[in-house]
C-alpha cells in the first residue's frame, strides 16, 4: 500500500475522494455545467505516486492543484497540497460517451502530495497556490468553493465510510494546464497568506 506524510508520521489512505467543478471559473474554463451537488469520484490507494510525469501512454496529462485534506475521527484532521493529473483527451472521451472517468483519473501516479499537517487554523482561510517554473499559474480558496468542505464532508458521510487517514481532495480553480518535462512545480496551501504545508516535483518524461 501507498503512504504518505501526515505530521512526521507515515499514513495510509484506503482511498482518495475527490470533488470535481468545484469552482466556478474552472468549471467555465473547460466548458462544463455547474452541477446541482457536488460532483464525486474516487482515486484508490494505488495512485499515490511520487513522481511527477508528463505523459502516460503517449497522452499528455495535465496537473490540477487542490486542497487536500486528511481525515481522522470522522473529522478534517490535517491539510496538504494535492496535485491531481488527468489525462484529459481521455477524459473528454469518455464524458461524451457518458462512460465512467476511472481510466483518466484514477491510474497509478494518478495523485501527488506533500506532507500533511495537522490542521490548525481556520478552514474558511485556506487558500491553494501553484506556481511553475517559479510564475503563478492556480491560485483559490475555500472563499471561492461552490461547496466548502464542511459541506463535502457531510456529503460524504451520508453515503460512504472515511477511513482514518483518506484524503479529501476538494477541487482545482482555473488555471490547469499540461505538464511540461522538466518543469519545475511548487504547490502551497497558505491561510491568510502564511504557508501551511508545500510540495515540490520537477516533471520527467
């Protein structure tokens, strides 16, 4: 099983799950509908990698940088930075055929992550930042969420059983994009603009 970093100490997701369109600009920027709940789906324990790659199977994939958060005792217990890779022609493909995203977004090496921290400031002031190859490239906050994750998280507990140590990871604003070989990207989570938890990946081919 695949591990992380959570307050120095090594924990094991049993599962990624991650909200989809949950900002308004991002869902503008790729031409989708703004949904009426939160848009939900799973990444599994396997596509926790730790490399940064540019391409799968000759498909470029493109990096989304989010809020990640981990669960402990039913509650959101620590925060990190999350970068979610899609491969998108493939994404868009299955979308038109109204089939499942699982081949485009839950692959192995599918979800990075820096080290978690325990939570200790206010959810409401977390703000995501990516920056590549040292310029802005994604920056949002749980101001700007269509569905903040007190409310994903009460979501979820209506239908499915987190786990100590699952992740949330709570969606993108805009600003995705393909990832580049050798690019340099620098993920953040800040609240009121101090920085909270931070990962670094130079992309390979």
């Amino acid at each position: 099983m695949n591990t992380v970093i959570a307050g120095g100490s090594i924990a094991t997701p049993s599962k990624i799950v991650c909200i989809g369109r949950n900002y308004a600009r991002h869902i503008e920027e790729l031409g989708n509908e703004i949904p009426d709940s939160p848009v939900i789906f799973l990444k599994p324990n396997s596509a926790i990698g730790v490399e940064l790659r540019a391409s799968l199977q000759g498909e470029p994939l493109h990096y989304e940088g989010e809020i990640a958060f981990m669960v402990n005792g039913g509650r959101l217990a620590a925060v990190g930075f999350g970068l979610d890779l899609t491969r998108r022609d493939l994404q868009s493909s299955l979308k038109r055929r109204g089939l499942p995203w699982e081949r485009a977004k839950a692959f192995d090496g599918a979800a990075l992550f820096s080290p978690f921290v325990p939570l200790s400031v206010a959810i409401e002031s977390l703000e995501v930042q990516l920056c590549i190859d040292g310029a802005e490239r994604q920056r949002g906050g749980v101001s700007m969420m269509l569905y903040p994750p007190s409310i994903i998280l009460e979501e979820l507990s209506t239908f499915m059983t987190l786990e100590d140590g699952d992740i949330i990871m709570t969606g993108t604003p805009e600003g995705v994009g393909p990832v580049t070989a050798g690019a340099d990207f620098h993920g953040r989570v800040l609240a009121d603009g101090m920085v909270q938890a931070e990962g670094r990946w130079r992309a390979i081919d």
